[in-house]
C-alpha cells in the first residue's frame, strides 16, 4: 500500500498532449544543460540537437530540467520535446513552460532548482556504497550466477588485498523473472552463502526487475486477481519485449501489483538476510502503450519503480523520472569497454549531479559489455587501470571483471592503489554525501559550476570534487602526461608542489598516477 499511495497525484496521461512551444534565446556565451543522462557527453547543447522525452528514447535517468550557465532555467512539469537551433531552443509541451532567473551562475540557477524541485531531506543510500568498493557478478558470470562462483568471486578480491564491500548477484540468480526465488540447482544453500559473505565483511545486493514471465505461477495469479500492466484495450496483460525476451510487467499503481512486488522483497530480506537490491530496467519506455489501474503515465510508472527502492538503503537505479533529491543509487547506463566510452564518464556523472540525482556511480570498471571480456587478447589492461582512476574520486567505485583475472601483475597493482587512494579520500567523500542530502549540492561538480564564465563550460576530461579538489585522470590510450587547465589560486598537486593557477599546466602522469590538485586559495 505504501507504494500504491504514491500514485496520487500523479494520473497525467501522455494522450491529448496539447503542444505549447516556448522559445529559448541564447545569450552571448551562453551555455545550456538539460537532462537526458546519458547524452550528457555531448552537451553542452549544440545545433542540430532534439529529443523527445513523451517518448523517452534512453537507458538512463531523465529530468525535464533545462539550466544555463547564466542563471536561467526551465524546469517542466510533464515531458516535453525540443530541438536546438544555432541561436535558440525550441520547447513544446503541455502547460505553462516559462523561463526562471537565479542570479548569473550555474550554481546559482541549480540551488535554486534543487530547493522548489527536488526532494533532499537529509537522507541519502547506504553509507557503504560509498565508503567501499561494490563488486557486481555480472562481468564474471552473466547468465550463470551460481553460489559456488559467486563465493569464488568474493574471495578473490579478499586474497589480492581489496577490501570487502558491497556485492550485487546480478540476473538468472533467480528461478525465472518475477519468481524471485533462489534457483536451487545454482544455489543449493543460499542462506549459507549470505551467512559466508556477511562474515567476510560483505553486504549482499540482488538483481530485480519489474517483469514477468508470461508461464509462470505468478503469472498466472496476477493476471486474475490484478496486478499487471495491460495491453492498450484492457482486455489482457501487456507483453513487453525487453532485452531477455518477452514479459508483463508489474503495474506499481495498482495496490495489488505493488503490494506483492514490496512483499517479495521483503520475503527475500527476512528469509535470506538479502541486504538490498539492484533494481534493473524501469525504463520509460518499457511502460508505453499500457492500460493501468491508476490511469497513470509511463513516466510516473518508472517513478514509482523508482519510489519503491527508497524502502531500501542499499539500492541501484539505471532508469529514472523526476527522482531528484530521493535517496536513490543512480548508476550510469552500460558502458563498452573502449576508450570513447570511458570519456563519457566525467560529462555524465556531473550531469547528473547538476539534475538532482547526486548519488551516482559511474557504471562498471572498465565496461559492462561482458563480450568484450571472454578473450584476454581483446582487453585492454591499460583502459581498466585508468577506468579505475577515474571512478576512485568519483562517489561510487563499481567493479565486475575481476581485475586479478585478466590484468598482469604491474596493472593490477596499480589498480589497488586507486583503491588506496580512494579509501583516504572516503571521509571528504562522505562529508559531500551528507552535505548532498541536505542541500542537493553535487558531489563531482562540472568545472562552471565551482568557476563560473572563465570559459569551462565545454571541459568534459576533468572535474571537481567538492569545491576545493580538482581530478584530471587520463582518459586516452598511451599517453604518460596531460594538460590541465587550472582556475586562479593556488594548487597543490599529490606530490605537495603548489602550482599557480589561472593557465593550463603540462602534468606527468604514468600508469601509476592519477592527477589531482587541491586548491589552497583563491
């Protein structure tokens, strides 16, 4: 029931859109943002960029929030579609889109956003998807989880020195989709295995998604006794085609459907000592074309998926819609395992800090396409070791490959050092979190936001932690220095040399050094 009283409020249908069309003028030197997370790399916005969020055409979190470097924002109730021209951006949607002024800077437009939009109350996720590193099977075993290799993958990384954290048994952990039982032939003592990894030091995540599978028991019940999204005539459950075939899917508005998924869970947790779930899919657009008990939107129905893991600290999210400010794990959508993709990390996580979902994690190390992963000739050590930099300063440090398997002994040892290294910054990282919670602040903050119209708006390879510590990883292949562009004040880089600032510097850095400055004063 808790779930299915969130739905008030909340019956907008996407039918009947009456199309209002709002103009947007640049200014000189101005610079928009808006919130499709995973076009966060090519932003910002330029010509010739258009998208449609009635549709929602993405694997990651949305925000109807459009914010410019001059203090102007537009932050819209229902989705809207919109284009870029060389000189003004075009918004159509339903009801009244008006352009707001918040002093002169990105940062001022955003606190005020985060202050009338977003929901921070000073809670946040469980501490320790911050604190420590997470390790997620899916790299390892993609379609075969089993207890014998998920026990081996945790003791692997406790043998070569990482420390334990949190760990997610990612899918086909379970009997079938929406039979969220243990697979016995898999895991043949599951409790036992939760008892083993709690001693160690971990806690345990699973992956969930909100689909069924049509030849099943649960099927069959929540078929008639209601609980399922149904086809656009109501007159059965809708098939939806997702990336492992076919399926209905839960209907979170109806106080059945919700109150058997929330159940489910629970049972998990009191059965199995399950510490919290990784909640996959929740797409927008797996919840087009559906008929609902709560006449309500797709967009509302992925934020009630959304709304559900609040009841659970330790959660992870990929998809989301107006979530700003909840205690919610976002996590970058899949990223490959290339170079193009690692560069994408920086605009896309402090994107997400600048749309209110500051608790975010920066996908897997190295890629989460398991493919590129089955032939050591195709992986490139370098790209984990550098991958691994960058995600140490960043509020989450996700590993899958096991990196003992595949890296020799020099690039593995510089893979522990990123860890390190991030476990001494944990305390400032944790102080960010907390400061998030209240305020909405960003933890990793694009470079206008903390130095504003000194012509940053397009750096996307380096980024603040906090206010005051600059991170510039290398993010190309083979390179053993970099420039860095250092704002006016003083810095110190990792070694204790202080550099002047306001000019770009030429920095050394081998495959051992991530560089990093903190600023002394401005």
């Amino acid at each position: 029931m808790r779930i299915f009283c969130l739905i008030i409020g909340l019956v907008i249908t996407l039918s009947g859109y009456s199309q209002d069309k709002t103009e947007i003028t640049f200014q000189k030197d101005e610079a928009w943002f808006v919130g499709i997370i995973d076009q966060g790399h090519l932003m910002p916005l330029l010509k010739d960029f258009s998208f449609d969020m009635t549709k929602a055409n993405t694997y990651n979190q949305l925000q109807p929030l459009f914010i410019s470097n001059k203090g102007r924002y537009v932050f819209t109730e229902n989705p809207v579609d919109f284009s870029v021209n060389a000189s003004n951006i075009e918004i159509n949607g339903k009801g009244n889109v008006k352009v707001q002024t918040a002093g002169k800077t990105l940062k001022e437009a955003y606190r005020e956003v985060a202050s009338k939009q977003f929901s921070f109350k000073g809670q946040f996720p469980h501490p320790e998807l911050f604190q420590k590193p997470q390790y997620n099977t899916w790299i390892e075993l993609t379609y075969n989880q089993n207890q014998k290799d998920v026990l081996h993958y945790a003791q692997s990384m406790l043998k070569n020195g990482m420390p334990p954290g949190v760990i997610m048994i990612d899918d086909t952990w379970q009997h079938d989709y929406g039979v969220w039982e243990f697979d016995a032939n898999k895991f043949p003592d599951p409790k036992a295995m939760m008892d083993t990894l709690h001693n160690q030091g971990f806690k345990v995540m699973l992956w969930v998604c909100p689909f069924v599978s049509a030849d099943s028991r649960e099927y069959r019940q929540l078929a008639q006794e209601g609980g399922l999204l149904l086809n656009g005539q109501g007159s059965k459950p809708m098939m939806v085609e997702w990336w492992n075939g076919m399926s209905a899917v839960i209907d979170l508005s109806h106080p059945n459907g919700s109150k058997w998924f929330q159940a489910i869970l629970d049972y998990l947790q009191t059965r199995y000592g399950v510490d919290g779930f990784k909640f996959d899919a929740g797409d927008i657009r797996f919840y087009n074309d559906a008929k609902s008990y709560g006449n309500i939107s797709s967009h509302d129905q992925s934020m009630l998926f959304n709304k559900l893991g609040v009841n659970y600290p330790l959660n992870e999210f990929r998809a989301a819609w107006k979530v700003g400010g909840e205690p919610l794990a976002q996590r970058l959508a899949d990223k490959a395992h290339n170079w193009d993709d690692l560069r994408k990390l920086i605009p896309q996580i402090t994107l997400q800090g600048l749309m209110g979902y500051p608790f975010s994690c920066p996908d897997m190390i190295g890629g989460g396409e398991f493919g590129s992963f089955l032939d050591l000739k195709q992986i490139d050590q370098e790209l984990i070791v550098r991958s691994a930099q960058c995600h140490a300063f960043m509020p989450m440090m996700q590993f899958s490959v096991n990196p003992f398997r595949i890296l020799d002994a020099r690039h593995a040892k510089a893979v522990k050092e990123a860890v390190a290294l991030r476990q001494k910054f944990v305390p400032i990282i944790m102080d960010l979190v907390k400061a998030a919670a209240q305020t909405g602040e960003p933890i990793v903050r694009m470079m206008e936001y903390e130095f504003p119209h000194q012509g940053y708006t397009k750096i996307k390879d380096q980024f603040m932690l906090g206010n005051n510590v600059l991170v510039a990883p290398i993010l190309e292949k083979g390179v053993t220095s970099r420039k860095v562009v250092l704002p006016k004040g003083q810095w110190r880089d990792q070694k204790g040399k202080t550099w002047k600032g306001n000019r770009t510097i030429d920095f050394p850095a081998n495959l051992e050094t991530i560089p990093f400055f903190t600023l002394l004063g401005k």
